[in-house]
C-alpha cells in the first residue's frame, strides 16, 4: 500500500553536489529511523548513512563528512545530501524507514524506496 517514493538522483560531476529526497506515497503518523543504502554495479547494498527520527546519524566511512542524512519531520520526508562526490559514489540510492502507521500503532513498520540512480561522472 505505502511505497516510498524517491527523487532527486542524476549526473552530477565530480566534485559536485546532490540531495536525494525519499517521502511516502501515502499518509504515515511518524518516522522511527530511517537509512540511506546504495548498490553499484557487480555489489552488494551497503550501508551508507542512518539516523533515529530525533536522533544522531551515522555514516560510512566512505561518506562521512561529505553526506548528511536528515528528515523532515513534519512531512515524513528523508534526505540526504550529498557534497564532494566522487565517481566511486555512483550507485543506486535506497531509502529504508521505519514508521509508525498511525497513534496506535505498537510497532513499526518497514518501508523500501524504490531507488533512484546517482551517477558521478564528467
């Protein structure tokens, strides 16, 4: 029922910036986590950054300091910017929450972004 809708992947050249945007198709109450992983061609997903919904964030080694994870809690919309990209940045970005449906909710729910390319490049 509820996706996760991603935007804001494309070219970019080295050096430069980008900022991903992950957001739900459909009304949720909250954001638990939330996590930002990316697949290149001929790898496995990792890891990339992560962060509590009022919490602190974690990265990469690979990323940190040049990516910043965040959310908007208002609108239960991800992000995250990027700055000082390299070629080895080039990958399919997947946006992964953990959410609460709604007040009553219990326990959370897991939702999949359905990626979107990044591509570093001159």
């Amino acid at each position: 029922q509820v996706q996760l809708v991603e935007s804001g992947g494309g070219l970019v050249q080295p050096g430069g910036s980008l900022s991903l945007s992950c957001e739900p198709s459909e009304n949720i109450f909250a954001i638990y986590d939330e996590a930002w992983y990316r697949q290149a061609p001929g790898n496995q997903r990792e890891f990339v950054a992560s962060k509590l919904s009022f919490g602190s964030a974690t990265y990469a080694e690979s990323v940190k300091g040049r990516f910043t994870i965040s959310n908007d809690n208002a609108k239960n919309t991800v992000l995250l910017e990027m700055s000082s990209l390299k070629p080895e940045d080039t990958a399919t970005y997947y946006c992964r929450i953990r959410a609460y449906r709604s007040a009553s909710d219990a326990t959370v729910t897991t939702y999949w972004g359905q990626g979107t390319q990044v591509t570093v490049s001159t």
